[in-house]
C-alpha cells in the first residue's frame, strides 16, 4: 500500500485496535517508546480522523510488504491472535507495564508468543495486508489500561491529522554490540533465500530471491557501527531499468530493495561510505 492510497482512503483500513502514549501519571513511561522498525529507517504515518481507533496510526513505505518490524518498547508479549480476513488479521500486543500496551496489526507472520519477554527493537513479526487490510501496512497502537492515547515516538507527539514521515530512533544508541541482530532472510521478510553475497568495509551485502512471488531483494546488513545510525546503502537494478538504491543513514541495514525481473538480469550491490560493491548483470532468469 502507497502513501497515494492511503490518503485516499482505498487502502490502510483497519478495524478495532487501540493506541498509546500521553499524560497522566504515567507520562514519563510513555517517552520510551520508539517507532516500531529498525534504527534509521523512515517510514510515512497517516492518522485520520475514521480511522478505528481514531488515535492509531497507519505506518506505510514502498515495498514494504515482509518487512521487520520491531518492538516499541521493553516488555511482555500479552497475545498473538489470527483473527484471518478480517479486522487486525495476524497481530500482536505487548505489556510494558504500569497499564501500557502496544498493538501491532495486519502482520505477514508473527515471531514471538504469549509469555515471551521482549527487548526494545527485538522483531516481533513482519509487514503484511493480513485482515481487513486492502494493502500493505502496519497499523499500530499505543493504549493505556486498554484505553486508545495519542501516539508518541521519542517522546514527541505524532501529527493528527494527516501524514508525516518518521524516521525511527529505535536503539540507535550503539549499544548494539558486536553482532547485527538482522539476518538477510529476516529483513527481506517470508519466503527469501539468500543467492550471493559480497562483503564492503563495514557490511554484508546480499542478494536473495522468493521463488514464491518472483522477486530479488537486496539487503546490506553493517557489520561495524552496529545500532548507530550511519551511512549505508543497498541497490537492485533489472537490465534495461532504472536502477533503485535506499541508501541513508542506518542503525542495522540498508534495504531491502525488491524487483521482479521475469526473463531479465540483475545488477546489485551495496556501499558504506567509500566502500562499495557492484555487480554485473547476473542472475537471469
């Protein structure tokens, strides 16, 4: 789903969840939460005013479809429900305590379970256009005792109404350690298997394939500043068209870049900083 169709209406239609995030007595609690996709990553929100919960935010980027997304917060997963084609479809709810929930709805797959302590950033399932979805999404909430609350990310508000990008702050603290959380396979999201790969100064860029829907998916997945955001980048280009690159400043990868390329080739790559790598045009199929 677009940012076009979402303000049109056409799409990002969800039914029934919740929100979270303001005053009260429990204010300074909902400052911890963060957006819910890896560090650096930006991603455009749209809030309208029939949107159920009127307080949710509908959270969208191109090809989105398959991408991680993570917890918002420290806390206890409290469900992990399929109510199928309809409403939230696959979705998951976390406990962070003193009343806060957050609500993450219209997933391609779930990774945790009920019971399951989860850390700030952990992936807890992917984006996907499960329920009463007409396009790819994450609709997420933020709730206290069960009740919807206006949105903070970074202890700041979210627009309503309207759409805005946000570009996430979720552990871009470097306190990511030595190891990159991510896997290629993770980020790309269901069905990927990586096909080749080449290393950069700094990243492990890989090339991978879905054989179920026919698309390529690079990733570039930083194996140095792990969790600080900084320059990083990922393309996929099908021969005969434009090339595409995410290229920005990252806590955990750049990507995925996705394209179909039915009896084509394809030319892929990564870079960090002055490091980079290209490929020639391969993989024909």
């Amino acid at each position: 789903m677009n940012v076009k169709r979402m303000i049109s209406g056409v799409a990002g239609l969800a039914i029934g969840l919740g929100v979270l995030v303001l005053g009260g007595p429990q204010a300074s609690a909902a400052t911890n939460f963060e957006l819910p996709f890896p560090c650096g990553q930006t991603w455009s929100g749209q809030t309208r005013t029939n949107h159920s919960p009127q307080l949710a935010i509908d959270l969208n980027r191109g090809a989105d479809e398959g991408d991680a997304v993570v917890a918002s917060a420290s806390g206890k997963v409290s469900k992990v429900r399929n109510e199928g084609s309809t409403s939230y479809g696959r979705w998951v709810e976390i406990d962070h305590g003193s009343g806060w929930t957050t609500r993450y709805a219209h997933l391609s797959a779930q990774r945790v379970s009920v019971g399951q302590s989860v850390s700030q950033g952990q992936t807890i399932g992917n984006v996907g256009n499960t329920g009463g979805s007409t396009g790819a999404h994450l609709h997420f909430e933020q709730l206290l005792n069960g009740t919807p609350q206006k949105i903070k990310f970074s202890g700041t508000t979210i627009l309503y109404y309207g759409t805005q990008n946000y570009k996430s702050k979720n552990k871009c603290d470097g306190g990511g350690g030595t190891t990159n959380p991510y896997t290629p396979e993770e980020a790309c999201g269901d069905g990927y298997k990586v096909i080749d790969g080449a290393n950069v100064t700094g990243a492990r860029v890989s090339l991978l394939y879905n054989a179920s829907n026919g698309y390529n998916c690079v990733v570039a997945i930083k194996t140095t500043k792990i969790g600080t955001a900084s320059d990083v980048g990922a393309f996929l280009e099908v021969q005969g068209e434009a090339r595409t690159t995410d290229r920005d400043e990252y806590g955990y990868y750049a990507g995925p870049v996705k394209k179909k390329a039915p009896g084509k080739c394809v030319k892929w790559g990564g870079m960090v900083g002055t490091s980079s790598y290209t490929s020639g045009f391969e993989h024909c199929g």
